[in-house]
C-alpha cells in the first residue's frame, strides 16, 4: 500500500459526459502527478501539481483540467468524454518536486461507452 | 515520437536464473532513470534508480546498468523469482526528477 488513495476505482459513462477523478496523496507528500494509461501503452503523464499550484504540464488535453486543493488532495476532470478516454487514469505524489521516485496510487478505471 | 521504449512486450524466464529487462532512449538530455514494478490491479511501485553520473546502482537482487554513449539501460534481475513476475516500465526525465517519460513496459514471467 502506498499510501496514495484514489476513487472511484472503476468508472463507466457516455460518451459526451463529465468525471471527475479523485486523488489523496501520501501523508506529508506536497506534490501530485495524473498519468493516463491506454491499452498496451505506457504511462503518459498529465500535469503536476505542488502545493496547490500547477508546476508542469504533460499531455493534457484541453478538455482535461485538474487541480489541487487546500488539503492537498487532487481532482481530475475529464469532459467531453471520447471512446479513446478509456484508460487507467493514476495519481501518484511525492514529497516534492524532483523527488527521486513518485509512489503510485491504484488506478480508476475510466470506461467510455 | 516514443522517447523511451522497451521493445520486448513480453519476457519468460526461468526461477532462479537471471533476468534482463532493456530500455532504449532517444533524448539525450534525460539525467535521471528509473524502473517501476507493476502487479495487476495495483499502480507501480519504484524499484531502483540511476542518474547519469553513474553507469551501474545496485539493490539487492536488482542491478540497473546505463550505457549513456549507447542510450540504453538494463535492469538485471538474479536470482529471478516467481514473485519478479510484473510488468515493468523504465522511465527517464531530463529535469532530475521531474516530468516523468515512461516506456510501454515489458511484462515478466518468472516460470517456477
């Protein structure tokens, strides 16, 4: 157990609708990385919040925001959902910014129909 | 435009003997490497790292190598055990830490 909670852990909607994904961090851990994970694909990281403020942005696509809140959990949103939105959506955090390693919460799965 | 890839999709192995997981680079800039452990249903967990001031960290069993002239790393895993059996990803960032690249995996069985 890394100590990194997310939920749901499955979720299933329409295409067109709106989620929104949530992440706890670890205990202490000020910073929060989203990673999308497609089929046979490896992790592609999202957007990186530290302390509540964006740091870095990865693949995110317009219709993805996500941000980070006073109690340092974080939310992923997701609208205008397509069939390829269908992945494993993961949070991980760390203490900081370049840390040497993120630990991974389990997952929510997001199936599109 | 994959900047790391593991071209092995899938790795069999016997218990006991070694087993040798390789990543390839495109971006030269990447200082810093590391390898997750991923079990079904669970997120990756960290293994071991290396940056680039090195060519060789070890952990117990798990030793990663880096060739930085070659733009490949290995993680060698002796003795293997059924427990090895995951999927494996190797990631690279070019910010020491930060903005995580991560390959496709390669999934490892371990065969008792």
């Amino acid at each position: 157990d890394s100590g990194v909670t997310q939920t749901p852990k499955h979720l299933i909607t329409a295409t067109g609708q709106r989620v929104t994904l949530r992440c706890s961090p670890r205990s202490g851990d000020l910073s929060v990385y989203w990673y999308q994970q497609s089929l046979d694909q490896g992790l592609q990281f999202l957007i990186q919040y530290y302390n509540g403020e964006e740091r870095a942005k990865g693949n995110i696509l317009e219709r993805f925001s996500a941000q980070q809140f006073p109690d340092l959990h974080s939310e992923l949103n997701l609208s205008s959902l397509e069939l390829g939105d269908s992945a494993l959506y993961f949070c991980a955090s760390s203490p900081r910014p370049s840390y040497n390693e993120q630990f991974f919460g389990p997952g929510t799965r997001l199936t599109v129909l | 435009d994959q900047q790391v890839k593991q071209n092995s999709p899938s790795l069999s192995v016997q218990e006991g003997r070694i087993s040798i997981l390789n990543c390839d680079y495109t971006n030269s800039m990447f200082d810093y490497f590391l390898w997750y452990k991923k079990y079904p249903a669970e997120g990756p967990t960290f293994l071991i790292s290396i940056s680039s001031i090195k060519d060789k960290n070890e952990d117990g069993r798990f030793t990663v190598f880096l060739n930085k002239s070659a733009k490949h790393l290995s993680l060698h895993i002796v003795p293997s055990q059924p427990g090895d059996s995951a999927v494996y990803f190797c990631a690279a960032s070019a910010d020491y830490g930060q903005n995580f690249v991560f390959g496709p995996g390669t999934r490892l069985s371990v065969l008792p």
